[in-house]
C-alpha cells in the first residue's frame, strides 16, 4: 500500500505539470493544425485529442475547398464543411476556412457552359461570386479568417497560368477578395502560397499583394505555407520573407508548416509521378526514424520557432498541416506509399523530441 501511495505523485507530476503549445506560445500567436474529416467528425479519436490539447485554432485539410464542397453546378455539399466549423466552436477554437480560390480540386464545370465551352468572363465571374457568397455566406460570424486566394504565383514571379487567369484576367484575384468581403465584412481575409522563402517567387508575390492595398482590397495577411526540409529554407531565407511581407504592412501567418525529412525527389512544381514500393532509396525510414535524423528535426522546428518569436505582433498564427505523422500528406507526396516524420506527434499521437523542442523555446521566451 505504501508503495503504491508513493507512485501516485510520480505519476501525476508530469501529467499535470507538461505544458501544451496553446498554453506556452497563447501570448504570442494562434497554434493550430489542419483536420481532415476522420478527426473533426470523431472516427479519429486519437488525433483529436491531441488537436483538443494542443491547438487553439483549425484549418480543413480538404473539407472546404471548391471540389468537395461544390462538386456540381447545382449542388452543394455542407455536411463535412459543417461537422468542421461545429467542432472548433465547440472546442472554442479559431476556425479558419481554406480554401476559396485555387488552380486545383476545381471542377472543370466551374469554367465551362451547359456545352462544355469555356465561359465568359462575366459568367466567370458571376460563378465566382455565387460560389463566395454561398460558401462564406453560410458560414458567416463564425470563421476567423479566409485563405481567399492560394497559389496564384509561379516559381518564377510571374501569375500561374490557370483558368481563373486566362478567363477573367488577373483582376480575378481582387474580385475575390471583394466577394469574400461583400460576403462577411468581418471575417479576415489572407493571400496564401508555398516557397515565398524562394526570391523570385516572394517578389512575384510581393507585387502582387501590393497591388491589392494599392486599390483598396481587404486583404489581412500573407499565409507563408512553409512546406519545409531539413536543409530547406535557410533561416535568413525564412526570415527574409516573414520580413519583406511585414514591411508592406501585413501581418503574416505560417499556415502549412511541415518538415520533410525524406530525400528530395520533385521540383518544387513536379506532379507526383512514382511510387516508393521496394525502393529503400525513396523511403529510408519505413521502420523508425533514426535518432540523430530525430534530432535534425527537432533542432530545425526549434530554429524556426526562435524566428517567429522574434516578429510579435506580426506572426499571428503557426498551423501544422495535419496532426501526426500518420496522416501527414507527405507520406503520399511527391511519391506514394513513403514514411514520413514531418510533425511534432508520432503515428500513436505521442509528442517527438520535436515537440520538446518547440515547447522549451517557447517557455525560454516567457
């Protein structure tokens, strides 16, 4: 009995005495991760327990954007979009909806007439505003901020080529914006993209946002998606772009972070071409992650951590793009079937050394 009453203590100090990510970076920014459906409609109880620990913020994976959510002309689909909003505000988190615009998981409907023909862009655009209007619109009060328009730039600077692009012209991107505002005037509105860490691509982008509050559009801020590796971007690469977009008078937000321990095998645009099946070359770590690889990235999460709290008032939000490891999309990107270890919370939801190292910096900077 006595020996008992002795492990009790023991046992309790840590549960009680661990701080969470909300709880340590609270004073600094919004803490989040992306969900997919399995995790905000309960099937994923493991994971979301972690996010009810964890986070104080949300994004859907994939819930909200157009293909899901709008799969024909006339019919939409709120059934995940709903189970998504209703599970943040009942764990009284700051839900963000993702996302309204982008070249992919768009139907090809979206752009043609009842013959398959491309539309004008008046009917474009009529379209669009229906689409915005819809999707904000029933959700209005209730999310905190939009990724309006995602990935609009190409590695080089100059606008991507899409059907948005070439039907409507590159005003397309301050129509959205004005239709999501039209929509819910109170909800904050974001211009959000992957490897602004790369100079040309920042500086593409940095036109861009400045031609939007040159002409008076509501944008809030830039999402920095911030797929990373490793090696990739250097810290004064991460910091340059967090820099340049505070300078223009945004605030900035870390939307997709995730960090890919895995050998590079695509081009930054590269579409996913092969799979992993037998290869040890392509996946590495299929049994464990070693652990001086472990340590790699948990030093890497430390160092970017120090960089966003090095910006206060500017860096509002870090989100993780999924939960675990599990989950991750890099497990099926840019090659199918790999094992990847790229967030803070292993394949049973338990914290890395990652996490260790996140929270240590985070309580340093108190």
């Amino acid at each position: 009995m006595k020996r008992l009453l002795l492990l009790v203590p023991l046992l309790a100090a840590p549960l009680g005495s661990a701080e969470t990510l909300k709880e340590v970076y609270g004073s600094h920014f919004l803490v989040g991760a992306a969900l997919n459906r399995d995790q905000f409609e309960g099937r994923d109880e493991r994971a979301a327990a972690v996010v009810r620990t964890q986070f104080d913020t949300i994004s859907p994976e994939n819930a909200m954007k157009w293909g899901p959510i709008h799969p024909k002309p006339d019919s939409y689909n709120f059934a995940d979009a709903d189970a998504y909003v209703a599970f943040g505000e009942a764990n009284k988190m700051a839900v963000i909806g993702h996302n309204l615009v982008w070249h992919q998981q768009t139907p090809d409907w979206v752009f043609q007439d009842d013959q398959g023909k491309p539309l004008s862009r008046e009917k474009l655009l009529e379209r669009l505003r229906d689409h915005i209007h819809t999707v904000v619109g029933r959700y209005k009060g209730r999310i905190k901020g939009w990724d309006v328009v995602n990935e609009a730039i190409n590695m080089d600077g100059t606008m991507r080529e899409s059907q948005w692009l070439k039907i409507i012209g590159p005003d397309y991107v301050e129509k959205t914006f004005q239709f999501a505002h039209e929509a819910d005037p109170a909800a904050e509105l974001y211009y959000n993209d992957y490897s602004l860490e790369v100079p040309a691509k920042r500086e593409g982008a940095l036109a861009l946002v400045k031609r939007l509050l040159a002409a008076g559009v509501p944008i809030t801020a830039v999402g920095l998606q911030s797929h990373d590796r490793l090696d990739w971007p250097k810290a004064e690469e991460a910091e340059a772009a967090i820099r340049d977009f505070a300078a223009v008078g945004l605030k900035v937000m870390i939307t997709e972070l995730d960090i890919d321990v895995l050998p590079a095998t695509a081009k930054p645009d590269a579409e996913m071409v092969q799979t992993s099946a037998g290869d040890p070359k392509l996946d590495p770590y299929r049994g464990s992650l070693p652990d001086a690889v472990q340590q790699q990235l948990a030093d890497r999460y430390a160092d970017l951590f120090k960089i966003y709290l090095r910006y206060p008032g500017t860096i509002t939000r870090v989100t993780f793009w999924n939960v675990t490891d599990a989950e991750s999309w890099l497990n099926q990107f840019p090659v199918r079937g790999r094992t990847d270890y790229p967030t803070l919370f292993d394949r049973q939801g338990k914290p890395k050394p990652a996490f260790d190292a996140v929270i240590k910096v985070g309580e340093a900077a108190k």
